[in-house]
C-alpha cells in the first residue's frame, strides 16, 4: 500500500472514531459507533467501484492499492463520494432515527460522512479541482481524471 494511501485512511480511521466516541458520549447509545464508520470510514468502499469498472471483477490488491485504475482508466467515479450528499444523509438519518427511536442517528450519518469529505478535499487541495468532491461536477465531466484533478 503507497504512504499516501495509509496516510490518508488512517485520517479517516481516527476522526471517525473521535465523532463516533463523541456521538456515543452525548447519546450513551452504542449503535451510533458502528453506524458513524459507515458513513465515515467505509465510504471509501466505493474506490473498488472504480477498480472493478476499469478491471472488471478482478480483484488484484496490488493495482487497487496503488490505485491504478484512476491512472489506467483516467476516470474518477467514487460514487459516495458527494458534497451533495450531506444534507440527504442527515434526513435520511432524522427520518431513520424518528422511525426506529435513535436519537443521533442524523448526525451519525452526517458528521463523519462531512468530516471524510473534509479530509479528502484538504489533504489534496493543491492537486484536486475544488469541485472534486462534488458528484454533479465528477458527473457533467464524464467523471474524467482530468476534470478531477481541474486540468
């Protein structure tokens, strides 16, 4: 695995855990922890989307984690990966919550998804386009590496 890779999911491993302990101090309800990862750490599930259309079902770890397939297939599609999201994952967490008597349950959806957003778009600032992060924008581009990256 390349340092930057590390680098950048041990970011998300432990903000996701600061949010999820502090979720679960104000509501002392367990279920926020594994629900907050969800949203905050396992989002970025998404990148074998991307490896799985350039390769198909190949599941070469070597090429994934070097993350070949964005250079190969010059193509960033990460679909959970969305500004837009945000506000539809804090409703969805509201209306979850109410449904099934989870208090939190909207900000264990949204905190840590906002905070992975957050860190991929800061950790690279100076080699994404500001928009990167923003789905319609991957969208509208055809999802290309070049569009990403704002050249």
């Amino acid at each position: 695995m390349n340092e930057v890779l590390l680098f950048s999911e041990l970011q998300h491993l432990f903000l996701t855990l600061a949010i999820s302990l502090l979720l679960f101090w104000r509501s002392r309800d367990w279920r926020l922890i594994p629900l907050s990862f969800l949203f905050g750490f396992f989002i970025d599930i998404d990148h074998w989307f991307d490896h799985f259309a350039c390769f198909g079902l190949n599941l070469d770890l070597v090429r994934f984690f070097n993350f070949d397939f964005v250079h190969q297939c010059q193509r960033v599609i990460v679909p959970l990966h969305g500004w837009e999201f945000v506000i539809p994952f804090w409703f969805l967490g509201h209306w979850l919550g109410k449904k099934f008597n989870l208090k939190g349950l909207e900000w264990a959806f949204s905190l840590p998804y906002f905070s992975h957003l957050v860190l991929d778009q800061a950790f690279f600032v100076c080699s994404r386009h500001p928009l990167a992060y923003s789905f319609i924008h991957r969208l509208i581009n055809g999802f290309s590496l070049k569009a990403f990256n704002g050249f």
